[in-house]
C-alpha cells in the first residue's frame, strides 16, 4: 500500500489507468487498494475526483471490451480460459450464470463488487447476444459505480487509511514479503489440489455404455444433472431417474445420498 | 459442481463422458423432466 501511494505520486493517473487497464485484463490483483489509497490523495489535494473516476472507468471499460470481442468470438472457451485464472472456477461459472439469469444486463452494474462474478460477467454478457451499445451503456455505469464508490470511500476514510498504510511502513519490508509468501503459498496449494482433483476426476469418467449397464443393473447409484436450470427447461429431457439439482443446493442436499454411493454426474 | 460435491464429503463421484448428448446419439432412454425436479422436490435414486 506504501509502494501503491509512492507510485500514485509519482505517476498518478497514468499508474491508475495502466493498474486498472491490467486488472481488467485478467491479472489476479484487486484493484479496490489502488483506488482507496487515490481517494486519500484526493483528499489531500493532489488529484481531482472526477478526473480519477473518468480514468479509472475508462481503463476498466477498455479491459472489459477485449473479453467482451473474446467472448463474442471464442465464446465458452474464453470461459474456460477465465476459470484458469480464477481461485474459484467451480463456483464463478455458475453464480454468474444465475445473475444473469436473474438480473440480465443490470448485473454489470454490481458485478465488479463480486470477485470471481467480476471475471466471467463480460464474456457471459456476450455470449448472451448483448448488443455492444447496451454492454457498453451498462459496463460504463457499472465501472463509474465501482470506481465512484471506491474512491469515495478512499476520502471519507482518508485518516483511516493512513493510519494502515503508517503502520505497514512501520512493520517494513521484511512483514510484506513473509505477507507475499503467505499468499503465494495459499495460491499455489489451492491452485494445486484443483489441478490433482481435475486430473483424478478426468481419469474416473465412466463411458455411457458402462452407464446403462450400471443403470439395469441391482447397483444403487446416484445420478445428478448439473446442467444450468435454463438448458434442462429448454431440453425437457434427462437421464432415466437423475436428479436436478441447483448449484446452491449441493451442500444441504449432499446428506440425501449415503457416502458409500456412486454418484454420476453429468451435463450438456 | 464436482468439486463441491468433493468438498462435502462425497468420494465416490464419477463424471459421464460425453454428458446427456453423447448418451443421447447413442439413442439410450431420457426421461421427461417434470416441473417438480426444477423446483424443490427430489428426485428419485436411480438403481
């Protein structure tokens, strides 16, 4: 946060633009930080308010457009590029896929407050057929709100702030790098038992001839659907027996099935 | 979805290769999906 403010002063909307721009474009970093630490400059009257804004939602408006034309030509691919990046790929898919459900366009306009439903709106939003003017209409009042509000806050707080940044300067560099560490470690084991549980769950897939033999056999299994609540709607069809269930559902239905049980998943 | 599965203590999950389409151009059976299995009810367990 010291290296942000030292940066901001140095550079100042430049920085912003260029941090924001990256941000948008993918880099796992938050950029809420940058943003409250311009507001405490703001408030000591080195920058103006409208200017960081205008910056700021410009930048994010410019990253959001790349995955938008991604998502319009690559479509679910670039989905499955995002999950990638994503700590939380299981759920970041599907609680965007249930806001936009919900809220359709409007949820650009909260989505940059979500982590994870930040990610994959703006391809979402293109895959959806969104025209460009009204992605933009929304994606440049979403930024505005996201930017605006982090910015404000950064001026409301502006002694709170800096009573942290003081007390991190204090702690000195040796605090932030065991800080690093730590989340570097936390990344890379997270990181690593989804690769170990993708790569175990790629090998145990089960044919669908082996399926319909398990099905007419005296096994008991348990088949779910895990296609999003609209396809099953469109398709009316599933696999004999299988139930439906909602992304939110798994934990508090996962006690209907004994451990002991195969359960075979499937969808599209 | 798997992995949440995973997370809430079930070990023995398998995905279908192919998903519903790949079982459907097999022509294998499907089932109509009534208004109850999007809402709340359960479905039945397979056996």
């Amino acid at each position: 946060m010291t290296l942000l403010r030292h940066l901001l002063l140095r550079h100042g909307h430049l920085f912003v633009f260029a941090y924001v721009l990256m941000v948008q474009a993918g880099i796992p970093v938050p950029a809420d930080p940058l943003l409250l630490v311009m507001g405490t400059l703001i408030r000591e009257g080195y920058y103006s308010t409208l200017a960081t804004v205008v910056v700021a939602a410009t930048a994010a408006v410019l990253g959001d457009s790349i995955w938008f034309e991604l998502g319009r030509r690559r479509g679910s691919s670039v989905l499955r590029l995002l999950c990638r990046l994503s700590l939380e790929p299981d759920t970041c898919v599907r609680q965007s896929e249930n806001a936009f459900a919900k809220n359709g366009a409007r949820t650009l306009l909260f989505c940059k407050f979500i982590p994870g439903l930040s990610l994959v709106s703006v391809p979402m939003a293109a895959m959806s057929g969104m025209p460009r003017w009204r992605f933009l209409l929304f994606d440049l009042a979403g930024s505005t709100i996201w930017t605006g509000t982090y910015v404000a806050l950064g001026i409301m707080f502006a002694k709170e702030i800096q009573r942290v940044l003081d007390f991190i300067g204090q702690l000195g560099r040796g605090a932030g790098l065991v800080l690093l560490a730590f989340l570097g470690i936390y990344v890379g084991v997270k990181w690593f038992r989804r690769w170990k549980f993708v790569h175990d769950f790629r090998v145990k897939r089960i044919r669908p001839e082996a399926l319909r033999e398990m099905l007419n056999g005296t096994e008991k299994i348990c088949l779910i659907d895990l296609r999003h609540e609209r396809d099953i709607e469109r398709d009316g069809m599933k696999l004999p027996g299988a139930q439906v269930w909602k992304a939110d559902e798994v934990r508090s239905r996962s006690g209907e099935i004994p451990r002991d049980q195969e359960i075979i998943l499937y969808c599209s | 979805m798997a992995l949440l599965l995973w997370k809430a203590g079930m070990r023995r999950v398998r995905p279908l290769e192919g998903g519903i389409e790949e079982w459907r151009s097999l022509g294998y059976p499907l089932e109509p999906v009534v208004a109850a299995a999007l809402e709340d009810e359960p479905g039945p367990i397979a056996t």
